[in-house]
C-alpha cells in the first residue's frame, strides 16, 4: 500500500504535470527551473540586497542561482549584504541602512530579519524575496496566496506536525503521548504548538508541553517527558534550539526518548529524525522569483511557495539504541540516513 507521504508525492506530481501541459510557469519556478534564460535587460545594473538574522555566506547559493539566470556579479548586479550575526537588536538599523541603498529588491532570510524589513519598508515598499518558516504568523503576508504585502518567497510546506507525529507512529505504534520542547519568544512557536495539538488530537496522542528559556532548562524539561509516560518529544522553532541541537539530542537519548525537530542539528547530535528546511530545493525558487519582481511583476501577485517538501532525516543509529525497528517504507522515505 502507497504511505500517506508517497501518495501526497505522486499527488504533487501529477499537479505539476498537468500544469506543465498547461504552460505553467509557476510549476517550472516551483521546480527550481528558470523562467527565462537572460537577465531583464537594463542599462544601469541592478541592486539587490541581502539581509540575513545569521552570518556568513547564507547568500551565496541564491547569488548562484541567479547567476544563472544571467545576473552576473559586477557586470549588470551589484549585491550588498547585512548579516546580523544573530543579535536581534541589531536587525532595525541594518534594516534602516538597507532601505536607505535603494535595492531594486530584497533578498531576506530568517524571521528576525523579514520583521525589521518590514518595518523599514512600510514606506519605501521596495519588492521582498523571503525564506521564512512562519511568514503568515510573523505578519510580514497576510496570505500564501496573496501576500497583500510587499513581500514573497518560500517557506515549509504545510501539515508538518501531521507528518512529524505520523513518523513518530510509525517509530512507536503505541504513540499516547509526545513532548513539545517550546519557546514562545520566537513568533512561529505559537502556531507550531498549536498546529501540534491539533493533529495529536486527531491521532489520540496527548502533548506535554515542556518551555525552555535558557540552555539549563533543556534538561529538566526533556526528564518531564519521560516522566509523563511520552515516548518521544519534537521540538519546537528558536534559535536557542538550533543552536544546541546537539545537547538536545544527546540528551534525548540519555532519557531514551526520540527526538524529532525541523533542524539538522539535532538529529546529527543523537535525535531520531529531522524534517528539514528546504534550502536546497528553496534558492532556484528564489532567484525566480527577484528575478520576476526584475522584470516588472508585484510581489503580492507571486504565491507564497509551500510545494517544495520537507527533506526527511533519520538517524538509524538512534534507532537501534532505542530499541526501535523502523517500517522500511519509512526508511525509504528518507533524504538522508544516518548509519
């Protein structure tokens, strides 16, 4: 029988051949393909500015995809980059000196960075190319499939707590209760929690919630998982979470819990599983799309994409130590297998 994940596949990739009949654009954007083979043609080069809530190179990869799409560096671009280096109260002024450069468009990367370019724009309304886990919550769009802003971009696919708790069935038939390791400093924590409930609800699982504002919090909270009789736990959205995910994870399997989250990190540490950020798949859609906005189109006019899957993770290694013999059809299912 066809598992819930490959038929949601075969689904989407029916959508998108059928759209391909059709002509569509917006599927070869959604497949990382470009729209157009040249730059849009101008004089001056263009501006574009990158502005990220992290550092280093988080640029690079669109910067490449947009080479190729014939936006060559020096010759008709000139980029600019802001990093914040993962200080909050930094991001209002690189927001500010950004805005005050007069990009043509806006590259923007992690939730941090969209609400301080928000705020800059509300005047200027320069176009905005975002990767966001939460755009909707944060209040940067009012919807997926028309912004109402001046903002676009990608973000995770929806349902992702029916597919974090449908692994973890599968990992644990008798599933009754999961963990939720949660801080709700960060704007797309609450929605997370919530969407959480939701789906537990539907699949007869009870949630313990366990806050965590500080590293030392980690472990006391993960002990009143196992306390409570869960099995396992997923974790929540915040950057104190990714920062450590390999304390979170080693600490997973000292409770003998498996852990499963939306960040690498965690299941490189000793987590069970990670339903990751579509990066990869995320930077051709991109450059697409600023290079639409370049060629006249509104940002509000350019669905939000949510199509790109999440790029599945398992440790087989935690696995084995917690004793879990995972369905094969699950294994197959993974992007990456830890061994």
């Amino acid at each position: 029988m066809m598992s819930a994940r490959r038929m949601v596949g075969a689904m989407r990739g029916a959508a998108f051949a059928l759209a391909l009949m059709a002509g569509s654009a917006q599927a070869q954007e959604a497949a990382g393909e470009p729209a157009a083979s040249a730059a849009a043609p101008r004089a001056a080069p263009y501006r574009i500015g990158l502005i990220t809530y992290a550092g280093g190179e988080i640029g690079r990869p669109v910067k490449a995809e947009l080479e190729k799409l014939g936006y060559r560096e020096g010759e008709n671009v000139i980029y600019r980059e802001w990093a914040g280096n993962r200080d909050p109260a930094i991001m209002p002024k690189l927001a500010r000196e950004l805005v005050a450069w007069k990009p043509d468009v806006i590259l923007s990367m992690m939730t941090n960075a969209h609400v301080a370019v928000r705020d800059a724009t509300r005047e200027a309304q320069i176009p905005v190319v975002l990767w966001s886990a939460d755009p909707q919550q944060t209040g940067v769009i009012e919807t997926f499939r028309h912004s109402g802003t001046n903002f676009t971009g990608f973000t995770y696919e929806p349902y992702q707590a029916i597919l974090h708790l449908r692994f973890l069935k599968f990992a644990y038939p008798d599933l009754k209760c999961v963990g939720h390791l949660y801080n709700h400093t960060y704007a797309p924590a609450p929605s997370t929690l919530r969407d959480l409930k939701v789906a537990a609800g539907m699949m007869g699982v009870e949630v313990v919630v366990g806050e965590a504002m500080t590293k030392e919090e980690f472990e006391p909270q993960i002990a009143k998982f196992r306390d409570a009789g869960c099995q396992a736990f997923t974790v929540g959205p915040h950057e104190l979470f990714n920062g450590n995910g390999r304390t979170i994870g080693e600490l997973a399997l000292k409770y003998k819990l498996g852990a499963l989250s939306i960040q690498g990190s965690i299941v490189n540490g000793g987590g069970l599983a990670a339903y990751a950020p579509p990066h990869d798949r995320g930077w051709p859609v991109m450059a697409s799309m600023a290079d639409r906005i370049l060629r006249g189109e509104k940002p509000q006019d350019i669905p939000v994409e949510r199509r790109l899957g999440s790029p599945l993770i398992v440790n087989l290694k935690t696995a084995k130590a917690l004793g879990l013999s995972l369905p094969p059809s699950l294994i197959d299912e993974a992007d990456r297998v830890i061994e």
